[in-house]
C-alpha cells in the first residue's frame, strides 16, 4: 500500500479559487474522512484525487510517483449513485474490472480456464458483501443498501492502492447505513487499504474514519467572495469509540 | 338526410346568394398553356363583362394541382373545370357525375412526347423503364406510341413518378426514357443528351383540352354556358389581334415562364381559334373515334374501377346526339347548341 | 361535488369515452356516404363499407390482370421492406454519429454543430439533389427515408449519451477499461434501448417519407398505390390503405415495445429509479 502525499495543491477556475494551499500526508492504511460545509469544496478535491481534474498548481503523488492523468485502476471510487452499471447483474458488475484489467486489449474479455477463475473470484465477493441471493439480478431491483454494498464489491475487485468514497452512504436510511458502515469497516480493516472519505455527515466521519480532515475557507474578502478557496483547516485524529468531542483538535493553519 | 344536407348547403351559401342576388357559379383551372386564358380573361374584366351580360356571377379560382381540381370537381365543390378528355371521362364521368365539354380549347399539337437518350430511336423503348405519371395522358401517349411500333406494354417497365420530379430525375442520368408534358417537355428537350422521339403531333386530335360544366347546372343555367363562351371567344380574338403580345406577356406571367417559350409553348398547342373552327372538329365525327381508343385505354387499364364490365361502361353523347357505349349510363357529352349561336354571332 | 380533475372514469365508462370519438367518426362517415350515394350511385368520394371490403378483398386474393401478382401483399411487402431498410440504415449510422458526438468531445465539437444544421433541412426540399445523386431506384427511396430519420435519432442518441451519469464513465475508468471498452461494455448497451425509443417515436416520420418516397418513382407499394389511385379518386382502395398503415405503424411500434422490454429487461427498472 502506499502514501498519499499532496504538496501545496490548488484549484482555481480563472479568477475564483476554489481550493488553496492543501498540504497532506495520508500514510498507507489510514483512513480519513474530509468534511467541510456545502461548497467547501469537497467534491472538487474529490476529483483532483480520481484525476478527472487537474491541480492548477502544487503536487500530488501516490506511492512516490506523480499521480497518472487519467482514471485508472490503482484508485478506485465509489458514489453516492450512479456508482454501479445498471444493464448489469449483480455478478456481471463485480467481474466487470477483473474482465477488462486481465481480458483481451480489445474487447477485454477472458476465456476458458482464467474467465473461470475470475468468476470464482467475483462470486467470492460478492458473497463477502452478502448479496449471494442477488447475483443474478439487476441493480435496479436492489434496495439502496444492497446497490452499494455491490459498488463496494466492485471496487474492492481490482485492489486498488486508494479507494476513494463520495458520500457514499448518504441515501441509506439510519438502518441500512449502519449495516453498511460496519461492512466497510470490516472490509478496511481486512484488506488494509487506504480510504478519503467525503462526507457531509459529522457522525459518520468520527464513526469511520481514524482521521477527520475539515476543509473551510481561512481568508474571506467581503468585496470579492471568490478571491480565496478553502484550505484543510483541521486534521482531527479520531480514537475509535471515544466521542468525537474529546478528541484534541490540532490546527494546520491559521 | 338529404333534406338536411340541402339545408347546411344552402346555409353555407346564404351569405354570398344574399350580398350577390344573382347565381354564382365557380370555375377551377390549373396552369397549363391551353387553359391560361381564362386567367387572362379575368385579369381584362371579360369574363366579368359576359357575366354581367347573363346576369350571373363566374368565380375563376386556380388551383396547383391539376388531378386535385378534377377531383375537387367531381366531389362537387367547383360546377366548372378545365381537364383533357381522358381525365374528365375517367374520374368525373366514370364516377357519375354528369359532365358535358363546353368548350373544346385545343388539342396537344406537340405538347406531349417521348424523350429517349440523345442517339436513341423510338424502337429503343422495347425493354427500357419508362417514367411518366401513370395514368395520365403521358400514358396513353406511350401505349399509342407502343402501338404503333407493335409492342404492348408488357413490353415495356413503367415507373410510376410525380411530374415535378422528372426533369432532376433524367438529370440524374440513370433514366433511359421519360413521357411527360409541356413545360417539362421543354425543359428536358432543351438539354443536350436528350431525344424527343414520339409526340403529340402524331396523334392530332387525340388529347383534348376542354373547359368542362355539370350537364344538370348547363341544363338549368344554359346562360352560364353562354358567358363561359363568350369570354373565351373574345379572349381568343385578342391573342389573335393588336393586344396580342401583352397578353402572351401576362399569361407567360401567369404559369411562370417568359414570353418566348410561352409561344414556343403556343406552337405546339392546336388552339380551335374561333367557334367555326371548333365546330367543325365537333361535325367532322373524329371525336368519336378518339373518345372510343381512350375509353379502351381507360378500361383496359382499370381506370373505371373494378366493377365495369367493359369498355362502353361509360356513355359518351357526341354532337350528332349518337351515343357510343352504354346510353343508360351515359356520363360524358359533347354539344355543338351554344357554339352555334357563337359561330352565328348570336350570343 | 368532486372537482372536475379529480373525477375518474369507471371502467365501463372509460370504455366508452375511448369508442365515442372513434363510433362517432364511423356514424358521421356513413351518414354522409350514404347521403352521397343516395345521389349519385357511382359516387367515389365516400364508398360504402361493403365497396371497400370487395375492393380490399379483391386486391388480397385475386392476381393483378397485368402482373399476375397479388398487390396488396405485393404492395405491403415492399413498403415493409423500404421501411425497414431506410430505417435500419439512418438508426445505425446516427448510432454511430450520435454516440461519437456525445461521448467524444473531439468527434462532438464537429460532429454536434453540423447534426444540428442537418437536422434542420427538410428533406424533401432537397428532393432533386437526391435523385440526380442516387437516381430513381430503390437507393434513393431507402435513402430519403435515412435523411429523414437519421438526423432526428443521431440528434437524439447524442443527448442520451451525453445524459449519461459521469460518474459512470468515470467508474469504467477505475475499473480498467479505456475509450473503446467503456463505449462497448458501458455507454451501447445502455443506449440501446433508448436507441428503440428513438425509432419509435420517428416511425410516424419514417412512414411519412416512404409514402414521399413512393411518390417519387415507384412500380410498387403501398404509397405508391394510394397517389395511383387517387388520380382517379379510388377512395374505396384509399381509405382502406390508409386504415391498413394505421395498423402496421401501430404494429411495429407494439413490436418495438414489446421486442425493447424482451431484451433489455433492466431498461424500465433502473429508469424508474431516476
């Protein structure tokens, strides 16, 4: 597993900063969760983590090397919705990243013995996330719950170094989000990998994650409101099972 | 229900009857080189002139195209119409309604034809995919023409196109033959690779352009008949005298061409220029004959629809009050009594 | 008393809303026919039922006197075919256009301005350019038909993909699969079904341009059969004609409903989720 290090990292779109100065080290294995109020940013640091955007300035490297421009299977995402293929079943979703990251360069498909044995390896899977019964049926027969118990399948497949979570559970009623917090908390604890986790929800954050980052603007110019962009302005270690309040918050920058 | 519909007739016509205390009576045409004189003669004010004479009002309304004005006559909404023998005998009279030729304009001098790949005899037809409109004049002209070189037409392929279409059709170069009329006639002989091997002139007489009336509206309005041939006679005169070129000048206006090729237009249509002239087509007893190949043609080719046991299905009266064909269906009637007092000077 | 938007028909009065309009049309029909007839026997505009049925009957089972052929299924199988070719053809080539367009911002920056300006020229006005180009023959017919569809789904498709959740293509991305993989395994198979929504809702322009087409230049068809015959005012083949293509539009768009729930049975589900 490796080290997520971001160095001096902004987002700007022309003249309105969305993000500024972000400095980061996430160890492997750690798991932190990034709030911040609505417009904080949160998604867009989301995506300059997954590459779908690019840093305006400043670095960001995964496991010593510069992050790869693209989309790839070394980080893997999971979404609120829209997360898993929908002309999918439940089976076909998992073995979709094994087929395409060990198939033909083509099509991307596997034959014979290997298509066996990554079938194997996907319903082995999906067993571990409980959704056996459903294997063979369409994500949108799927209660929420189930749909991204599936998305955290599929992601897991590919082992990625960095598994990044955009609310992911914040359509889940109380319920089927604890079922689902307990199972990717088993699951990270098992397969040791590294998790950011944007959330909105507090209690989520400080039930999940080892580390709470909060992401808020320091600088505000009444006269041009988008003149400064939000910075992570704390960096909370959370000590699994003891309040979230107790824990001593520790300032980066002022 | 016959009652009522009368009633809703009369209702949707009471506000003209009332502004208007005279009969009005609706004539329709379409654009053709032998029908733009009524159009002319409505543009001069004669026709309103013989109107007023028979205290009746004419109502010349054009319309685009040509079979809808025939089909619009015969479902009853125009009591007047221009059309050829052949399409008045086989959609009004062979649908029942009682048409009587008033004015026998002219005949095709030329206006038809048959238009091959330049190089290409008439012969060269055997075996070729003709594109005309089926079952119009252009047509029978072709199985006239099939005729005469002993074919039939299973000898031939037709293919069935809208008029407006053929002339970008043979400029495609992938059509090896077109029968069509004026003015595509003349823009097709007009270019380069084309050769008019067969028309009209051969056949003089055979494709007559009338100005047909209801014989029950002719019956119990006879001035109507005797305005309608008033008009065309005088409007017949002046392209015949001193306003000659600015009625040419309009009428070329009128069907959207130029001065030149409307008389080009004129050469080849045989205009029946006074009553004398047109009575003596009607007594020389060639209508007959002619109105016999092209009930033939029109039976043969299914034009009276399924239930007409032969050709004399429709009867035909002539000048001489013969009748050819069946007289207890007689549809179709040509009459020399409003000419006369014409060519007598009577009207 | 219930407010007027809030009353729902019974179920036997809703059947009797759906055949008033319908009953009333055929009444007004024969009233009219039948005061035409009364006229004028040999009347054409308005036949009676009885004409029509020995008139339809006649052209299903008695060989035409020239060809030999039985023209109303001669008639109906070419048409069916002119339709199924012009649109097979317009669906695949706007499928490949549209999903270009909307998933490759390259192929879009070019493609969508020029499927918008395309979409907008009326076919039939460039009607001559089309057959000086193809000619007269079956080509020109199916390709009238693909004009004037394709534009319409390509235009269509290029909004669905661009519909398409990002975060999907981004997912694909993480799951290892490049361009070509995410377009096969991710954005067709979900664009299919919309593909068969496209072309249902264009089959009423389709027919509308096999009939131009037929028009144009034809020996057969069913088109082709109704502008013959209206030259002579057969409205007692017309109006059957017309009600026969009323039924085979409704057909093929059942068929295509019916085909669409068939294979793409995740289709409806995931839609109501949205």
């Amino acid at each position: 597993m490796s080290e997520l290090v971001l160095k001096n990292v902004g987002k700007r779109y022309g003249e309105t900063v969305v993000l500024e100065r972000l400095n980061l080290t996430l160890t492997a294995g750690d798991f932190c969760a990034v709030v911040g109020a609505s417009g904080a940013g949160k998604s867009t640091f989301l995506k300059l983590l997954l590459s779908e955007l690019q840093p305006s300035e400043g670095t960001i490297t995964l496991g010593g090397r510069p992050l790869p421009p693209e989309p790839g299977p070394e980080r893997g995402v999971v979404y609120q919705r829209y997360s898993v293929f929908p002309h999918l079943s439940v089976l076909d979703n998992v073995r979709f990243g094994l087929e395409r990251t060990h198939g033909d360069p083509l099509f991307g498909r596997t034959w014979g013995a290997r298509r066996r044995a990554l079938r194997a390896e996907a319903e082995a899977l999906v067993d571990a996330v409980g959704l056996s019964a459903a294997r063979d049926r369409f994500p949108g027969a799927l209660s929420g719950g189930m749909q991204q118990r599936l998305a955290l399948a599929q992601t897991l497949a590919l082992k990625p170094e960095l598994l990044l979570l955009d609310e992911p559970f914040g359509a889940l009623d109380p319920g089927n989000k604890k079922a689902a917090h307990d199972l990717l908390k088993t699951l990270w604890r098992d397969r040791g990998m590294t998790v950011v986790m944007v959330t909105h929800d507090l209690s989520e954050a400080f039930t999940l994650a080892k580390r709470v980052l909060v992401l808020d603007k320091t600088r505000e110019d009444p006269h041009n409101p988008e003149r400064y962009g939000a910075s992570l302005t704390y960096d909370i270690p959370v000590d699994n099972g003891l309040p979230p309040r107790e824990a001593a918050p520790r300032e980066l920058s002022a | 229900m016959k009652k009522l519909l009368c009633l809703v007739t009369l209702l949707a016509l009471a506000p003209l009857s009332s502004a208007e205390e005279r009969p009005t009576f609706r004539l329709a045409w379409s654009i053709y080189v032998g029908w733009a004189p009524w159009d002319y003669a409505e543009h001069t004010g004669i026709l309103a002139k013989w109107a007023d004479r028979y205290g009746i009002a004419i109502e010349l309304v054009q319309v685009n195209d040509y079979i809808e004005s025939i089909n619009q006559y015969t479902a009853g909404q125009f009591d007047a119409v221009t059309a050829t023998n052949m399409d008045i005998l086989t959609i009004a009279a062979a649908s029942g309604v009682d048409s009587t030729a008033l004015l026998v304009g002219d005949y095709s001098n030329g206006n038809d034809g048959i238009i091959l790949r330049a190089g290409e005899p008439l012969s060269a037809l055997a075996g070729a995919r003709v594109h005309l409109v089926e079952l119009s004049v252009s047509h029978y002209l072709l199985a006239r023409a099939l005729e005469g070189l002993g074919l039939e037409e299973r000898d031939v392929e037709i293919v069935n196109m809208a008029e407006a279409d053929l002339v970008a059709a043979w400029a495609g170069g992938t059509v090896p033959a077109v029968v069509t009329w004026n003015p595509m006639l003349m823009q097709l002989k007009d270019q380069a690779d084309t050769a008019l091997v067969f028309d009209s002139s051969a056949l003089p007489g055979e494709i007559l352009d009338l100005t047909v009336v209801k014989s029950d509206i002719l019956e119990a309005h006879p001035e109507l008949g005797k305005a309608l041939t008033g008009a065309w006679y005088e409007t017949l005169a002046q392209l015949q005298g001193p306003e000659r070129a600015d009625a040419l000048a309009y009428m070329a206006s009128v069907t959207g061409t130029d001065a030149e090729s409307f008389a080009r237009q004129l050469t080849t249509t045989h205009l029946f220029s006074t009553p004398a002239e047109a009575l003596a087509f009607l007594e020389s007893g060639q209508p007959r004959a002619i109105m016999q190949s092209v009930a033939e043609f029109s039976w043969s080719h299914g034009l009276y629809g399924p239930f007409a046991p032969d050709a004399g299905f429709v009867g035909i009266r002539f000048e001489d009050g013969s009748i050819w064909g069946d007289e207890r269906n007689t549809q179709l009637r040509f009459s020399s009594d409003i000419l006369r007092l014409a060519a007598d000077d009577a009207l | 008393m219930r407010r007027l938007l809030n009353l729902q028909p019974s179920k036997p009065l809703r059947l009797a809303l759906f055949l008033a309009p319908l009953g009333a049309l055929l009444l007004a029909y024969l009233v009219f026919s039948d005061a035409r007839l009364a006229e004028n026997p040999q009347d054409r505009l308005l036949p009676a039922f009885s004409t029509m049925g020995d008139t339809l009957l006649r052209m299903a089972t008695e060989p035409d006197r020239r060809s030999g052929e039985l023209l109303f299924w001669l008639d109906t199988r070419v048409s069916l075919q002119r339709l199924a070719l012009g649109v097979g053809l317009g669906a695949l080539t706007a499928l490949i256009l549209g999903v270009a367009s909307g998933l490759l911002p390259l192929a879009g920056a070019s493609l969508s301005p020029f499927l918008a300006i395309i979409a907008m020229i009326p076919p039939l006005a460039i009607l001559p350019i089309l057959l000086i180009a193809f000619g007269v023959g079956e080509l020109a017919k199916v390709l009238l038909i693909a004009i004037g569809v394709g534009p319409f789904i390509a235009r269509d498709l290029e909004g669905r993909v661009r519909e398409l959740p990002r975060e999907l293509l981004i997912k694909a991305q993480t799951l290892g699969a490049g361009t070509w993989q995410t377009l096969w395994h991710v954005v067709l198979p979900q664009i299919t079904p919309r593909l068969f929504d496209a072309i249902r809702l264009s089959l009423g322009a389709a027919w509308l341009f096999l009939i131009a087409a037929e028009a144009i230049a034809s020996t057969e068809g069913l088109g082709y059969r109704i502008f013959l015959m209206r030259r002579y005012l057969a409205m007692d083949l017309i109006l059957p004609y017309v009600a026969w293509m009323t039924l085979l539009a409704w057909l093929l768009d059942y068929g295509l409903r019916v085909l669409s729930r068939r294979l793409f049975p995740w289709y409806g589900a995931a839609g109501n989720k949205r």
